[in-house]
C-alpha cells in the first residue's frame, strides 16, 4: 500500500465524517417563533372592571391587532367580535359583531347596562385564530338607609259571606343621599301572624328602578282586626297597619 493511497483514503474519511456532524443549533432565516395571533384588550383608559350602581351604563371600545407569526401587525385586518355565552345582561357590542377596519387594528365598542354581577368573555376570531378577554361585571347595591311603606288601601270592609279583599304594599327604599336605590331586596312579613289575617303574595322582591318593590296582600274574611305588616331591606324595616272591618 503506497503512502499516495493512505493519503487518499484518509481525506476521503475525513470528508464523509465532516459531512455527518449535527448542528447543535440549526437556524434558517425567517423561521417563524410563534404562530399567527391577535392581541387583545381593553383600551387602556377604561378598566376591564366594571363596577356601579344597578342600571349604570358602561361603554368600553375594545381593541384588536392581528399579529404575523413574526409579530408585525397585519394592516387592515378583518376581526370579528362577538360575547361567548350571550345573554342580555352580558351586553353586546354597539355597532354589532364588528367594526369597520382601522389601518392595522379594528375596534369595536362594548356597552353594558349593569344588571347584576359577573363575568363576560370576549371572543376576537380572524380565521382560524382566536383571543379572548374577559371584563369583569360588579353591580354595587348601596346600603339602605330609609324605607317606607304605603298600604293602598289600608282598610278592608266585608261584604256578604265569606267575602275576599287585597290591598297592594309598596316599599320605597333610600340611601344615605335620598336617593332611590335599584335593585335593593325587600322583604313584606305580616306580623304575629294567624291564618284569619291573610296571605302576601311576592312576598320577596327587588326595588326597580324608581327604587319601589311590590306585594299584594288577600284576604278572606272570618274575623274583624287589624294586620300589621313589616317590610325590610337588609337591617333597616317599617311597619303599618291595615284594618279589616265587616
């Protein structure tokens, strides 16, 4: 074997084992590091907290970018918005699902009325590609500080036998400005009751919007006297009197 050959031999070798080395960390350029997506929020100068009285109308634009896989900002994207879940006190989006397109974002505006407390999951699809954002819903119901009651009317006269009568009870509730409290729970009780003074029925309601809650009060006569009804909200109660006369 000549030493022209052993060289030969050995470069080829030398090659093949070059040729068969991983790369420890093997780039391309413009790979992609991550996937398509949409940034979503929430603009930045309204909280993703709604928080009120009952009835409070809560407006909030809400902002979505759709990214590349590089994360440059896709101009005139098509996005649409909608509520998973939808139902009505969850609100909706003013103009409908979406919004015409901005140059690299599209917006759409969020409207609540605030009707009780919980939480809304927004949905922002572009194809295939889906964010959500979820705006938390917190319905504040201020303490009661003055509640009255009216019985209308507060007498009940009997006519022939066994005759029936009702009256209506309404409850007004207050906070600590005078003002109507919506949404405040009421309760109508008939004090050191006995069957011969009768039944209410809605016993247990919210005041509405003007701050009034509702029952209505039957009876059927078997004796004369007079029934005393107590209405409360939360610590706070009044009471008055209704007579039952022949």
């Amino acid at each position: 074997m000549n030493i022209k050959y052993l060289l030969l031999t050995f470069a080829l070798f030398s090659l093949l084992a070059c040729g068969c080395q991983k790369e420890e960390n093997p780039t391309s350029a413009g790979e992609p590091k991550n996937p398509p997506s949409i940034e979503l929020r929430a603009q930045q100068y309204y909280p993703e907290t709604f928080r009120g009285k009952k009835g409070t109308v809560c407006l909030c634009p809400i902002l979505a970018i759709l990214r590349n896989a590089d994360g440059a900002a896709i101009p005139n994207p098509t996005i649409t918005f909608s509520i998973l879940d939808p139902q009505p006190w969850k609100g909706g989006f003013v103009f409908g699902d979406s919004l015409a397109n901005h140059i690299t974002a599209s917006l759409a505006t969020y409207q609540v009325t605030l009707e009780k407390t919980g939480t809304v999951t927004i949905e922002a699809r572009s194809g295939l590609i889906l964010s959500f954002l979820t705006i938390e819903l917190d319905v504040i119901i201020p303490p009661a500080h003055s509640i009255n009651l009216e019985i209308e009317p507060d007498t009940i006269h009997s006519w022939g036998p066994q005759p029936h009568g009702y009256s209506f009870l309404t409850a007004v509730v207050r906070d600590s400005v005078n003002q109507v409290i919506y949404g405040a729970p009421v309760k109508f009780d008939i004090l050191e009751y006995e069957s011969w003074k009768g039944e209410i029925f809605r016993a247990d309601s919210l005041t509405n919007k003007e701050g009034e809650a509702y029952a209505e009060y039957r009876v059927y006569f078997e004796q004369i006297g007079e029934v005393v009804f107590k209405t409360a909200s939360g610590d706070l109660f009044e009471v008055d009197t209704l007579v039952l006369m022949w």
